[in-house]
C-alpha cells in the first residue's frame, strides 16, 4: 500500500481532531481546499465522522485518529545525536 495524495489528506483531517474532548468536531468549509473537502466526504463514506464536512469522530473514526496521531507523534521524535 502506497501513500496517495487522497490518502494522505484523509490522515491529515484525522490529525486535526482534539482528541481530548469527544464533544469538540470539525467543520470543513466550503471555501476550503477541494482536497480537504473530498478528504472529509471519503471519510464519512468510510464512516469514520458523522457528517460529510466534518462533524465528530466515529467509534471506528476515534480510534483511526489516536493511531493517526500517535504515528505522527513518533516520527516527529528526534533521535539524540
């Protein structure tokens, strides 16, 4: 499985939820980016947010978005010289 473009904009939205608060969403607006707009649309078709411009994290969605996260988290550590 390779990284594509539409691939990495799905990850991307992920990474923007507060994890923090089940009770705070997102909201893409229509003047957003096409990518981040058809980004959210595949992600409710995929049922990980409950609205097709954003909404909240799904089950299913929560958990993608904290693994989402966490990857970033790691690869974001720099080794110690």
């Amino acid at each position: 499985m390779s990284l594509t473009p539409e691939l990495v904009a799905e990850l991307e939205i992920l990474a923007l939820f507060n994890l923090d608060s089940s009770q705070e969403g997102l909201k893409i607006h229509q003047t957003a980016a096409p990518k981040a707009i058809a980004a959210a649309q595949r992600l409710f078709d995929k049922e990980l947010i409950t609205q097709p411009d954003g909404g909240y994290l799904t089950s299913l969605g929560r958990d993608a978005a904290q693994n989402v996260q966490t990857v970033l988290t790691i690869l974001s550590v720099q080794e110690a010289a």
